[in-house]
C-alpha cells in the first residue's frame, strides 16, 4: 500500500455553518431573516442558527417551541444531508485541481497542502487566491482562510480572519502569532476548558509559559498535547488520501415507503447486491453510507466507519439498522441509496477466490454490460436500466410488493 501524500505547509478553508450556508445559496433572500436549521436526527430541536436569530436569542440546541417564543418569526428548514455533503464533496474536488493533498476533518472544514506549491502559483497570497477561486461564489463571503505550517496554526489563523478574508502566518513566526490567541482555540472538552480558566489560563501564551511537566501531571497525555499545540511544539502536517471509486447500489420505491421493517428489508438487499460487485472481491468492507430522499423533498444521510472491515452482510448492516431504529428517516423514504466508501485487503481465501478463474469470467461479463450500459446512459441521457425486486411479498399491492432498483452491472 502507497504511502499518504503530506504536506507541512497547510492552508485551512473554513465554511462555518456549512449546511446553514447551502440553505441560504439555494433559498433566495434567506440569509436576512432569522432562521434556523432543525436537528438531523430529531426535529424537535435546532442544529444551526443565523445570526439574526442569534440576536433574538435563539441558540443551537433549543427546542422548536422554546425558540418560537423568542422569535415568532424564525424561519425553520428541514435539513437536507445529502445536499451538504454532495457541495462539500464538490468543494474537495475543486480544492484537489489546486493540490493533490487536501484533508476533510468535517464539513465545511478542510485543509490543503501547500509544499511545493510556490513554483506553480507563486507566494503564499497568490496560493490563497488559487483556493479561493475554488470556493463557489456565493460561499465567497463567509469562506475564512488561513495559512501557515501545519494544521493547528492554519486552522487558529483562519479561525483569525474575517468572512471572505485570510490570515497568514510566516515560517518563524508561530509562537508570537500563537501566544495572544485564547485557550478556545484549543480542542478542548467543557470541562478541560472550564479548569484552565480556574487556574487563570486564558491565552495559549499563558499556557506555554507553564512547564510542561506541571500540565502533564494535572491533564495527563491530552494535557502534553494541548501544551505542545500551544507551544508550536507540534507541527501537523496534512495527510493526503486516495479516495477509492465507492460501490453504489440504489434502489426506487414504487409509493413512499415508512415503515422501518420494509426499510430494513430493502437495506439488506442493498447490501447483498453490493457484496456481489466484482471491484468488491477480495476486499472487506470498512466505511459504508447510507442516505435516503425523502417524500417532498429533504434527505436523511448516516456514514459509519466499521470497526472490524468485514464482507458478511450482517455486520454490516447492523450499525445501518441501529440508526435506522433510533434516528429514523423523517418522512417517508423514495430512494434508498447505499454505497461501500472504503475497502481493507481481505483474508487469504477471498485474495484466492479474487484470482480464481471463474472470477476473471465474471470481470470480463461485467465489463461488457457496464460499456453496454454507458452505452445506453448516454444516447437517452439517463438512467433507464433497472432490476424489479421483492421488498414486500406479503402486501396484496404490486406497488408495495415490488420495487425498483438500479442496474448497474
């Protein structure tokens, strides 16, 4: 396996409220009234807020009724996760036309490694200006940038800037940019952060004016590491990956479906035609999404990463249905997507089966259909290919006995 790509000097491209922002990019004349997302997995309580409804004191957290009584005029939006996360991935692959090395932590933050970079844009400002380019233009006014070696000073200077400015930090000169900052820069937990005010620690200088022997003995390992970062002991460089090409199998109800018994059906026949693709043999199954849009529009989006990389379709539809129990779609579900995002080498039985003959038949059939499907795709100018499978034997309705899945061979 090749190594991660890295990169000391990083650039850091901060979006806050990243999914608030792609609300208000596709709702005209949003951004001046108060508004309020509401929570993913409840929408009973507020994900993000606007600043005027922050104004009217309104915060993240609140419940639906708590926040209508301090603002009769808040606007609520049901979120829509698979939007933001298909801008944000738009994004990254716009930031990987300016550098192979870009790094995505969470949603609307990411950085991009600048080593080597001088010799194609030139200094440090003109490399921020290619980035900024990037950025689409209506995130162009809240997009935060910031410039210097490693993560944590890129991340501290962004966190500096004003909306759709950027703050650069030059080689040397870390530890006085970093002394003036406050401890809330830091990645600490409340309760980390509510013992450092008690002993007066307050800016980073502060805090790496204290021996490190002292804080470690109070904090412990997180205590070295926060000392360290104050310090500008530390100097994380960005890691660069290789996404894979994700394995995708999708499937269409006939009517909205809402039952979770039928969704959990459906999940795992998602999965069993997923485990089937042959880029899947030989390898195990370690990062799965899985998203839904939903009846009138919105959409409902779970990733998890799995802790043993596996190809049994149980272990891998079981966090799947977890989320589905406890944090379920709220509307009704039109299309249920899956996709298999990351892969680990398998054991040495499926390596074997991945090489047998019989294997290599199978690669050279499916070849043929996918040129014969492309095909296809591009002289009607969309998908039309499908398989009709049972999701519901038991109903008397042929429209909820049956539904549509993509083929995609």
């Amino acid at each position: 396996m090749s190594r991660r790509p890295t990169s000391s000097l990083a650039a850091c491209v901060w979006i806050p409220l990243f999914p608030l922002r792609c609300e208000e990019a596709r709702h005209e004349g949003l951004a001046p009234s108060p508004t309020a997302l509401l929570a993913p997995d409840t929408t009973r309580k507020l994900w993000q807020v606007s600043s005027p409804a922050r104004h009217a004191g309104v915060k993240p957290g609140m419940t639906v009724s708590q926040a209508i009584g301090l603002c009769p005029t808040l606007r609520l939006i049901e979120p829509d996760p698979v939007h933001y996360d298909d801008r944000f991935a738009t994004l990254l692959a716009a930031l990987n036309e300016v550098s192979p090395v870009v790094e995505a932590p969470e949603l609307g933050l990411a950085y991009v490694g600048t080593d080597g970079l001088e010799g194609i844009h030139g200094a440090p400002a003109m490399i921020i200006e290619a980035i900024r380019q990037t950025v689409r233009p209506s995130d162009r006014p809240t997009v935060r940038l910031g410039w210097g070696t490693g993560k944590f000073v890129a991340w501290v200077a962004a966190t500096r800037a004003k909306p759709g400015e950027s703050v650069s930090v030059i080689s040397g000169e870390e530890g006085e940019f970093l002394a003036a900052q406050p401890i809330a820069v830091l990645p600490l937990d409340s309760d980390t952060h509510r013992r450092f005010r008690q002993l007066g620690i307050r800016t980073l200088g502060a805090l790496a004016a204290l021996p490190e022997e002292g804080i470690t003995a109070q904090f412990g390992a997180m205590g070295r590491r926060l000392w360290q970062l104050a310090a500008g002991r530390v100097t994380e460089p960005v890691e660069g990956h290789i996404a894979p090409e994700p394995i995708v199998a999708a499937l269409s109800f006939f009517t909205p479906v809402g039952e979770r018994e039928l969704l959990g059906h459906s999940l795992d026949q998602l999965i069993a035609r997923a485990l089937k693709h042959p880029r899947r043999i030989g390898w195990r199954v370690h990062a799965v999404r899985l998203r839904a849009g939903l009846e009138g529009g919105g959409s409902w989006l779970t990733t998890h990463l799995l802790k043993d990389p596996t190809a049994d379709g149980d272990r891998i539809a079981a966090p799947l249905k977890t989320r589905l129990e406890q944090s379920p779609p709220t509307g009704a579900v039109e299309r249920l997507v899956l996709e298999f995002t990351a892969f680990a080498p398998g054991t040495t039985e499926l390596q074997l089966f991945a090489r047998d003959a019989q294997a290599a038949a199978r690669a050279g059939q499916q070849r043929a259909l996918q040129s014969a499907a492309r095909e296809i795709r591009m002289r009607v100018k969309r998908a039309v290919l499908y398989h009709i499978i049972e999701v519901q034997p038991w109903s008397r309705l042929p429209e909820r006995r049956y539904a549509l899945i993509d083929y995609e061979p």
